[in-house]
C-alpha cells in the first residue's frame, strides 16, 4: 500500500505554556477533500499553522510517508502543502496578478494550475487583474486567495474558514471552486464552521475538542450521529 | 539671492538624496525584521573608510565599485550569523546587538584608521568647476555625487516595482509569514535586504566620503539624523522616507545659508521676553531643525507624515 498523502500521527503544539494541540490524529488520502470541525478555539487553526511549521509542532507529520515535522514553512510549502490562512493575507498593495505570481514556486514551472485557469474559474480576477488587491471585495479576496495558493500547484491544500463572511452566492460560489479543485486530483483539508457546507462538500469529516479529534466519519454518519453534534459542535 | 537659492537647492537636494540611500535600507529592514538598526550609520561609516583604503592603494573608481560590495558582505554576515541568531531572545536583544555593532564598529575603524580624520579624495578626473553663476562655483564632485544618488534612486525603484525579487520583498513588508508560506525563502530574502541595505549605506559612505569628513565619529554624528527621517517619513514607508530625507536636506541646507537673524528680518524691536531668540540667527539653529521638525509632525500627525502603524 503507498504511504498516505498526509498522516499526522499524534501532534502536539503549545503557544507560549498553554497547551493547544494535544494528541491530533488523522489523515488525508490523494484527491479528498476531509472537514474538520469544532468549536471556536479548538485548536483548528493551530493544527493546520503547526503542519505549515508555523507553530512549532511535537510528533509526527508525514507527507507521502516522509517525515516533514518541524520544517520551516518555506520548505514545508514546497513540498507540496498549500495554505489559505483565515485572515486571508492578500499582498494589499500588490495588484491581483502580482499577488497571482508571487503563488508560483521559485525555479518551477509547469504546474498544474495556470493564470488563465484562475481567470476562467473566476472572470472577476480577470476583470480586476491590474487592480490593487487591497481594493477587492471580501468575497473577491478569498478567491484570490485561494487561487494565490493553487498558483504554487500543492499536492495538498489546508483552507481555513473560506466562507466566513461572504453572501450566500459567495459561499456556492468558493463550495463549487473547492469541488472542482478536488476533481483535478489536489486534496483539500478544509476548516469550516457552516456545517451545512461541510457536510456537502467533504467527503470525510474529523470533529475537534479539547485540542484532540473525537470523531471520524462520513458525512452522512456526522449527521446522524446527534450525540457528537450536541456535545462538540452546536452551541 | 538666486545663486543662494540655486546652490541651497542643489546641495538640499544631494544631501537629501544621500539621506535616503541610508533611510531606505533602515526603513526596509525595519518593516520586513521589526528590527531598528542602530549600525546602519556604521555601514556608511564603513563604506567611507574602506572606500579611503581601497582610493589609495588602487584608485577611486575600483573603490567606489568594490567598498559598497563589501560592506554589502559585512551587512549581510552580520544578519545570517548575528541577528537570526539573536532574532530568537525577542526584540530588546536586537536592538542591544545592533547598539553593540555600532560600538564595535566605531572601536574598529579606530584601531586601524587611527582617531582622526583621514585624507580621502575624490578623483582628480573630477576636480574640477561644473558651473559658475555670478561669483559663485559649484564643483564637479558635487554633480557626480548627485547622479549617483540619483542613479541609485532609479535603480531601486525599478528593482522593487518591476522584478520578482522586489514583489516578494514588498509582500514580505507586510505578510512575511504569508510570503514564507507560499514557498519563498524569507530568511535568505532577510538577508539580501540587510545586505543590500548595507551596501546603499555603503556606497552614501564612498561618495559622501570625500565631500564630508571621513572620521570615525561620523557614524555617530549622522545616526540620529536617520532616525528622525525615518520617523518624520513614518517608520516603515518608503515614500514617506524619501519625502523626509528631501524635507530635512532642504530645511538643514537652506537654514545654513540663512545667515541672518530674527531680528534682521523682523525689526529689532522683539516682544522682551523673546529677547535672546530674537538675535540667534536661523544658521545657529540648523542642526536642531531636524529635531524641531520631528517634535513638530509628531505633534501633528504621530504615526509621521506616511506612516500608518501606532507605534
Ligand atoms: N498566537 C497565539 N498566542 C496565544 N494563544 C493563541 C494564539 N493563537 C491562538 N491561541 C489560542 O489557542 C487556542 C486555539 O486557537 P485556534 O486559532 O487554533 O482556534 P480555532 O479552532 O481555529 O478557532 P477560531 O478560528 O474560531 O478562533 C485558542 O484558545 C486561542 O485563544
Ligand atoms: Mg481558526
């Protein structure tokens, strides 16, 4: 059996003496897209900046069986880990296309995702190219963002709260882009706090509590399983 | 009148523009590290001395090419080896490394150029008078300092705004965590940019060189200065540097020609209790005219006349 696409296998991470991570496990396979859920402050984001090696991490994290633990996050990034934080992080004074290319890898060419992709997906972007990023919609932003991040072709894509604060078409809107990036072979890790859209894009779910995950399955077994809805997620 | 007005603008102007080659590398390594060179003077001082020694042994022009390159090399050893390195006890063990390279800087160039000015010449290619109105001269040397500047100004700009390089850099101003997270190798870039900073510091050092005095308390006495630009501009904003080192080089440069006082423009008859003020006259007061304008756009407009950030 080929080593999975990403194994975290008992991650620990700390700010500061607080204790946010204690014991995370799970996996994503190649091409899935994997929710994970739970309340504010759970420790979602810290999981995916301690992967990133932005927060330093304690235990194991494996990219196609490879030990990747601890790397600075430059390096983490060309292996193949791709990163849309929650605050987003556009360059506010560098124009769409610029924020675009600074998405592309140094010394590699011919990814998987080209500008012309990303104006296909999103005719805005296009429209908008030479304009500053920091003049775009919230909406706008987020699609840049994402698209930044596909720009570096990552094997791999950790989004955190993509749908925080956009319109209902908005939210169809990134939910269609997500599925379509999955269809292209790149696996998503997505944080989200609308479980409605988890639900229908993921096609496994992990839910957090306590800086540890206490569940694993499919949606429909998620929805099912009311007890787990009512002690981690619902408040 | 139009002479003084002509050769105060021309030497405001190159005095500013010096500023800047050194205000820029600050403010640069200053928004992108969180870091506040207090060696940054010291770089310029250096660039002066080794472009001295280098003038005397083979000439001015290999020194004006080779001691900004190595005082780029310094600049950016000291950041691989010295501030990554301190980067991790926090900012007050920066700012005290950084105190510290200036002192040993200034000790160095001590013990080896010896305590007092040294004899550092421009070329002879140069010596000579660019133009003359009326009665009064402005030489050569000056105008080539100021295409330097100039030169260099140019230069910069069209690294930071049309090249790979100068994109990322930009975006590590603001989003250096994001910049790393998108694959591009931030410490390395750290580095270019203090060595680079070094460098312009340096090469402000081998021009100015000549025209100043190159001696070893010449880190000291312009240090302070820097920093009032970089404040007045509003610390982290280029443009608003560029505007500042202009403003301060005008103000200083123009104060010094304006050998009169209050009172010869003014009438004799001051207000009594403005009595000692009014027969200072305005050249007295240039060296403190960057520190009256900095009390002056503090008061006004404290995050300084670009600046955006609170502290
Ligand atoms: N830089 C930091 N320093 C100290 N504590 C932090 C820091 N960042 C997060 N925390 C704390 O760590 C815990 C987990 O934060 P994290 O951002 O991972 O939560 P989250 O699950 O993403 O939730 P949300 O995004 O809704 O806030 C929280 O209690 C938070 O207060
Ligand atoms: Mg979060």
């Amino acid at each position: 059996m080929p080593p999975r696409l990403l194994e975290v296998d008992n991650l620990n991470a700390y700010y500061g003496k607080s204790h946010i991570l204690r014991g995370v496990t799970f996996h994503v396979d190649e091409g899935e897209i994997v929710g994970l859920l739970g309340r504010n402050g759970v420790g979602r984001s810290t999981t995916i900046k301690a992967i990133m090696g932005n927060v330093p991490p304690r235990g194991s994290i494996r990219l196609r069986g490879e030990e990747i633990a601890g790397l600075p996050p430059y390096q983490t990034a060309r292996k193949g880990l791709g990163y849309v934080p929650e605050t987003r992080d556009i360059f506010p004074g560098l124009t769409v296309k610029q924020n675009l290319q600074l998405g592309e890898k140094p010394g590699e060419v011919g990814g998987r995702w080209t500008m012309e992709d990303m104006f296909g997906m999103f005719p805005q972007l296009k429209d908008r190219a030479d304009t500053r990023a920091g003049f775009l919609s919230g909406g706008e932003q987020q699609m840049l963002t994402i698209c930044r991040t596909l720009m570096g072709d990552p094997s791999l894509v950790m989004i955190d709260e993509p749908t925080e604060g956009l319109s209902p078409m908005m939210v169809e809107h990134v939910a269609r882009l997500l599925d379509e990036i999955a269809k292209r072979g790149v696996a998503i890790l997505l944080v989200e706090q609308k479980l409605t859209i988890a639900l229908k894009i993921s096609h496994r779910l992990y839910v957090m509590g306590h800086g540890k995950i206490v569940f694993e399955g499919t949606p429909a077994e998620l929805s099912s399983a009311d007890a787990i809805r009512k002690e981690w997620l619902e408040v | 009148m139009l002479q003084l007005i002509t050769f105060s603008a021309l030497n405001g102007v190159l005095y500013g523009m010096l500023l800047f080659m050194m205000a820029s590398g600050l403010t640069l390594i200053f928004s992108m590290m969180g870091v506040l060179n207090f060696a940054h003077a010291s770089f310029y001082m250096l660039g002066a001395y080794f472009g001295f020694e280098i003038s005397r042994r083979i000439g001015f022009w290999p020194g004006l090419v080779l001691a900004p390159l190595l005082v780029g090399a310094v600049g950016a050893l000291v950041e691989r080896y010295g501030l990554r390195r301190v980067h991790r006890l926090g900012h007050v063990s920066e700012l005290l490394f950084t105190f510290g390279l200036a002192f040993v800087i200034e000790e160095m160039v001590q013990m080896v150029w010896g305590k007092l000015p040294v004899d550092y010449r421009g070329p002879p290619s140069l010596d000579f008078v660019a133009f003359r109105l009326f009665d009064t001269t402005y030489p050569a040397y000056r105008m080539f300092m100021l295409s330097v500047a100039v030169a260099m100004f140019v230069v910069l700009l069209a690294l930071l705004t049309r090249t790979r390089v100068g994109l990322i850099i930009q975006a590590a101003l603001t989003h250096p965590d994001m910049v790393a997270m998108l694959g591009h190798n931030v410490p390395r870039i750290f580095m270019l940019v203090f060595g680079a900073g070094a460098a312009l510091a340096g090469l402000a050092g081998v021009i100015a060189g000549p025209a100043l005095v190159t001696q070893p308390a010449m880190a000291t006495l312009l240090g302070p200065i820097l920093f009032v630009v970089i404040v007045v501009g509003g610390l982290g904003s280029l443009t608003g540097a560029f505007v500042a080192s202009l403003l301060i080089g005008l103000l200083q440069t123009f104060a010094v020609a304006m050998n009169f006082s209050l009172a010869e423009v003014f009438g004799p008859t001051a207000p009594p209790f403005l009595d000692d003020l009014w027969r200072v006259t305005i050249a007295q007061l240039a060296p403190v005219m960057p520190y009256i304008l900095l009390v002056l756009v503090l008061i006004v407009r404290p995050t300084g006349l670009m600046g955006t950030r609170e502290s």
